[in-house]
C-alpha cells in the first residue's frame, strides 16, 4: 500500500478530537437500523470500524447488540471512542492501527464500516484485505454526509471557501477526482469482492449557531487547528466575520444527507 506521508499520517486528525463528537453530524437511529436490516445483522455479529475515530459508527452498532472492533491511528480518538462507548454503556474493542497495517488475527467480520474514512486509504488495497476479513455472507458499508446546494447550507459554502484560501488540505484521493483515470468508490468496488451494491440515507435538518459553526469547522482536517497552524486565529476571524453577514441573529440551518453504500458478495 502506499504509505507516504501524503497518503497516510496517522495523527491528522489528533487537534481536531475535542470537536468531533460535539460538532459533527451523528447518524441516525434509523440508518442504522437499515444498514442492519439490509445486511442481516443479528445481535452479536461482529462489526469492525475501520478509521473509527471518537465512536460514531462503533457506538450505535454496539447499542443494537453488535459484537464491535473499533480501529483507528489517533490514539485520543479512540480515547475518545472509549469514553462515548462508557457513556453509553455498551462494550467496544477498541485497536490503535489503520487500513495500512491492520492487526493480526482479528476477524472474521459480518460488517466492516467506514465512516467519512474511505478516500484517505489506499482504497483497492483495503478491499483485497477485507475481503479476505468479512464472512461470505458479510458486507461493507460506508457512511458519508453530503450537503445540498440550498440557501439554508450558504454557511457551508463560505466555511469551504475559507478553508480553500487558507491552504484547503484535500485527501489523495479528493486530489485525484480530477484526474479523467480517476475510479470512484463504485466502480472499485464492482471489481472487488462486494460488487452488490446498495444505498441507505435519510436527510436531516439541525439548527446551529455561530459557535456550531465554527466547532464544525474546528473538526474538520480541512480547517482544523493544527492544519491552520498560525493562520487558524485569521481564519476563524474571517469566518465570524462572514457567518455575522449571513445572519445577523447568529442563527443558521444545516440541511444534509447522511448515507451509507451497503456493498455486499455477489
């Protein structure tokens, strides 16, 4: 697999920890309960989490009765993954490492998840790994979160065009979307192990504030604290700045779809 430093830094993600679970969408109840439904998972399966970050995947399946190993680089992100699975009573096991070098002897799996964690791996070589990892009746699923181009996510696109003009970091595979050789998720994973495939989204409404907004963007590896660097103080500035001219009463909505690509064996 490609492990240089572009491709893979496993503490990218290590400022933006106290942010994450606060700021950052959760998924609903209900999509994981139809991811669950569409795979047939039944209490006790096992489910891996792989990139798991603070639990937002490893918990809920955990709470439906999931057997759930949560894998991730970011040691306090599984710190933090820990303290969400305490809260809320459940049991994980929780392993610092990464799709780059997975730990030995874990597995099988009935369901291995990836939330908002697939385009920072090298994505062909983690399907040859899993499928050697997931049952023949097992599935993927990746969750992601997508925002529509509504007056209500204007808020969106100015937290993007800042990060933008303060160096946006983009990940090796976002990079190469503009490369007319570029393979999406799908069309890798017709030639994979798990070419059946199947989404599952519900779309959601929340209101925010400007502290929201600005938490939100704090999670992000796009405008996070340690990739602004001495810029971040600006940044956040300019954004203040922006979000107080789009809403003077510092009030925002944020309308999303929040989804998961279910990809079972033929």
């Amino acid at each position: 697999m490609n492990t240089t430093p572009d491709a893979f830094n496993p503490r990218r993600f290590r400022s933006t920890v106290p942010f994450y679970v606060r700021y950052r969408l959760g998924y609903p109840e209900s999509l994981i309960a139809r991811v669950a439904a569409v795979v047939g998972l039944k209490p006790g399966d096992a489910v891996m989490d792989l990139g798991c970050g603070p639990g937002l995947l490893a918990v809920p399946f955990a709470k439906i009765g999931m057997h759930v190993t949560g894998v991730d680089p970011e040691p306090d992100m599984l710190a933090q993954a820990q303290a969400e699975a305490d809260a809320a009573g459940v049991a994980v096991t929780l392993l610092q490492a990464s799709s780059f070098a997975l730990p030995q002897g874990i597995g099988p799996f009935k369901l291995v998840t990836m939330g908002r964690s697939f385009h920072w791996m090298d994505r062909a070589a983690t399907l040859d790994v899993l499928d050697r990892l997931v049952t023949r009746d097992g599935a993927l699923a990746f969750f992601d979160d997508s925002h529509p181009s509504t007056m209500e996510n204007a808020w969106r696109r100015l937290t993007t065009d800042l990060a933008n003009k303060y160096g946006r970091l983009e990940s090796p595979n976002q990079k190469s979307k503009r490369d007319v050789n570029y393979r999406s998720d799908e069309s890798l994973l017709f030639d994979s192990g798990f070419p059946v495939l199947e989404i599952c989204g519900v779309t959601v409404k929340r209101e925010l504030t400007a502290d929201d907004v600005i938490g939100l963007a704090r999670s992000l590896s796009t405008s996070s604290p340690e990739r602004l660097g001495e810029k971040h103080a600006q940044f956040e500035s300019e954004l203040r700045a922006g979000l107080a001219e789009l809403s003077p009463g510092g009030s925002f909505t944020e309308i999303a779809e929040l989804a998961a690509l279910v990809a079972k064996r033929a």
